[in-house]
C-alpha cells in the first residue's frame, strides 16, 4: 500500500496520483485517504447486455464462460465492500438478445439489475423492440430511474415516466447523471417507437451539463450515452460528443460494443478533459472507474485515479 502520510495534496497530485495512475493501483484505503483529506467514489458501469443473463457457453468461440448475472453480482458486492461509495450505471441496450427477453419482455434483465442494485440506466435502441408499451410494461421491475435529456416523450406512453437526470450524494460527493440516445430511425420500426422526438445531443448534452455543474454545484458529471464510441463519418459519437461540448466530465457509452481497456481521454470545448468508457457488449465486461476528490471549491476537485474492466 502507498503510504501517503509524508505528502501535501498539491504534492500527491503532481507525484502519488500520478504514479498510482501508471502502477495501476486502486486498492487505497479509506483510512489513508481520509487522514489526507481525500474522497474516492467508485463508478461501475456496464453497456449492451443484451439480456445476457447466463454466461456464454463454454464452446463458444470468442467468450467461453463469459458473463452472466450471478458472477457480476458478486464482483459488484465484493466491491461494495472495500467500503468506498459505489455508483452502478448501465448504458442501454439491455435487452434483446437471448430467449429470456423473447420468452419474458425483459422481466429478468430489469430484477436482475433491480437486485444487483443500479442505481440508474438510460435508453438503448433494442430496448424499444417490444415497442413503447412494451418498455413501459417492465418499467416497474426497474427499481432504479431510467435517465434521457434527448428524446422528447410527450404523448407516448413514456411521458412522466423517464428523468432528465438524477444527481446522486454520495459521503458529501454530489454527482449528476444525464442520458442521451442514439436517434431511433432506422433502428427501430416507427410503429415500435410511436411519437418519440430525437432531438440534438449536442445541444441537450450542453444544456444538462451546465445546469448540473454550474446551477446544482455537482461534484462529477456523468453522462450515460447509448451513441456509439466514434464513427468515420459525421454521424454524432461519444467522441464527437466530448469535443464539441463542456462540463462533462464521464462519457459511459454504449451501441458500438467497443471494447476499451482503459477509457479514451478527449479534450472538451474548453480544452479540458473528458473521459470516455465503454464495456463491449454481452456482460462479458464491467468497467471500473474511481475517482479522488479534495476540498469542495477547489478548482477541478475531482480527480481520475483508477481504471479496471473485469
């Protein structure tokens, strides 16, 4: 473990941070980090499940035995346990996939995230293939609020039934959660999505970001994204999402089923740092990622100390 007690907060920035960074160690106490007056949060986070509640099978060619509910329940539990607070993310897309979501509508993927306990989840493009009615049927199986600033739901079965954001406090951490998706023409047959509106991410994202940061006084903000990780064209991604946009400060992505080992670090409007994260697909991944925070009031307090995908 790094003793720490020998350094100044500017000094375990500018060298414990950043060695800790590039050892790849995580596994910091919260006593040590109390004593120096430090805060970490961990965020997990997954993306296009895909209602992938049992593990692959073991013949299968690229994921034997990968995946599955029960082991991602325990791996969520064992971290919970170091004691550091704990947000648990899902960005969309997850059902569709296998038979449980044919056979039940989406019913086991929804008690499954209910009892590993989500805290909150927003909007893929499959999770409209039973249609509006459909979704909203397994709604309450959801213990946890679904979150979209980009899809107006007015005269939809939806309206009143899906949150702008949600903001999360966390041991004095405040943390703003927001939810764009992914325009659904083409993706989904119109029937399915009745009157739902796609508007501009990047204006919504702008708007929403602002107002968690600089109006609620956020700590971290956290935008759920079922875009995609990056395209060749000019389609809007997660990367062409944190270039032309502030305040953000987490992209958790999803549709692509990119697989980032570590998240991609893009620069904002500002020029400021915006991490992006993805899982792949299928549950065969959760990511991790923790963060530091000093002193409220100081200027970028909250610090990436931390990356893992299980």
């Amino acid at each position: 473990m790094a003793d720490l007690s020998g350094y100044s907060r500017r000094t375990f920035l500018s060298q414990s941070l950043k060695a800790l960074l590039l050892a790849g160690i995580g596994g910091i106490s919260t006593n040590v980090l109390a004593l120096q007056g430090w805060k970490k949060l961990t965020v997990l986070h997954t993306n296009d499940t895909h209602s992938r509640i049992d593990p692959f099978p073991d013949n299968d060619p690229k994921f034997p035995g990968m995946g599955g509910v029960y082991r991602r329940m325990n791996l969520i539990e064992e971290i919970r346990n170091e004691g550091h607070p704990v947000l648990l993310l899902d960005s969309g897309d997850i059902f569709q996939g296998t038979p449980y979501f044919n056979i039940f509508g989406g019913e086991v993927e929804l008690k499954a995230m209910s009892a590993m306990k989500y805290d909150a989840a927003t909007f893929g493009n499959h999770d409209f293939d039973n249609g509006v009615e459909g979704l909203v049927k397994q709604m309450p199986h959801a213990h946890f609020p679904f979150i979209n600033s980009n899809y107006i739901f007015e005269n939809t079965p939806l309206d009143g039934k899906v949150e702008k954001f949600r903001i999360f406090e966390r041991v004095g951490i405040k943390v703003g959660v927001f939810g764009l998706g992914i325009e659904l023409k083409g993706l989904v047959e119109e029937h399915l999505t009745k009157n739902i509106i796609f508007t501009d991410p990047v204006p919504s994202a702008n708007s929403t970001a602002r107002h968690l940061k600089k109006n609620l006084n956020c700590d971290l903000v956290i935008c759920l994204s079922h875009l995609g990780y990056k395209y060749d064209h000019t389609k809007i991604s997660d990367e062409s999402l944190a270039m032309n946009t502030k305040n953000i400060d987490l992209i958790l992505g999803g549709h692509t089923h990119t697989f980032l080992d570590t998240p991609a670090i893009v620069k904002n409007s500002e020029q400021k740092n915006v991490l992006i994260a993805q899982t792949g697909w299928g549950g065969i991944r959760m990511g991790r990622i923790d963060f530091l925070f000093g002193e409220r009031g100081s200027e970028n307090h909250a610090y990436f100390l931390y990356s893992k995908n299980f």
